[in-house]
C-alpha cells in the first residue's frame, strides 16, 4: 500500500508502481522521496489524483459509502436532507481528509470509516471528490 509505504519515514525505496501513481514524489538516487509528509507520514497532496482509474473507482466507492449523506453531488444534501459537510468546498488538506475519514467527527454525525474502507480507497474517493471542487477548495496541505 502506497500510504502505509510513505508513513513510514518517507522514503519508498520498493514499489516503482509508486512512482507512476504519484507526482508528489521525486526521485533521489535509486530511492523515491515524498517531497512533502505532514507530522503523520501522509503526503500533503494526494497520490491518486489525476489518475483516470482512480477517480473512476472512487467515484464507484464514494456512491457506495458516501453519497447517502454527502449527496449525490457532493454537495451535503441527501435525501435524508441538509446536513452532510459539502465536499465539493472541501478546505482542509488531504491529510486531514484521511484522518477524518478514518476516525470519523462523531460531533458532526460522521462515523469513522476506518474498519470499512482503506487508505487507498479514502484516497480514490479523495482523488475523485477533486474532480468535483469548486473555487476555494483545498486539497493539498500546506
């Protein structure tokens, strides 16, 4: 798994795959370093994004797990109504998407998802949400 390879101090020195998934990455010698990782090891920008395959197969896993409360556009209303975050105005970093994902804002009714979805699927979703951004949204960390 690409994230699990990157949170583990930076350096991917296995996987070319890794390579070709992701131009967050340089290569320095015969090693991939992340060019940027947040304090907990992910990168600051996705690796799946603009990746055809990716945003398809996010978009199949967004519409299975997410869409009842996001919407069917992203936009936080469902029909259940008005009361999903809109992801399409999605601000805080694709660090942070993961983690949230993962465990959840229980505070805002969002369950943790990390027992159902993997880090590679969050980050299909992500590159998928990307495509559906309106003006402000940030996807990358600072």
């Amino acid at each position: 798994m690409i994230l699990k390879s990157c949170r583990m101090g930076g350096i991917v020195a296995t996987l070319g795959v890794a390579i070709a998934l992701t131009g967050a990455m340089m290569t320095v010698g015969s090693a991939v370093v992340h060019a940027a990782d947040d304090d907990d090891g992910y990168p600051k920008a996705n690796p799946f994004s603009g990746n055809a395959d990716n945003e398809l197969e996010g978009r199949r896993v967004y519409f299975k797990w997410c869409a009842a409360c996001h919407g069917k556009h992203a936009d936080g209303v469902s029909r259940f109504g008005d009361y999903g975050a809109d992801l399409r105005r999605y601000w805080r970093g694709y660090p942070e998407f993961i983690r949230i994902v993962l465990n959840g804002r229980t505070e805002k009714m969002m369950p943790p998802w990390g027992g159902v979805l993997d880090e590679d699927e969050i980050s299909q979703i992500a590159a998928y949400l990307e495509t559906l951004q309106l003006d402000g949204a940030k996807w990358v960390a600072d």
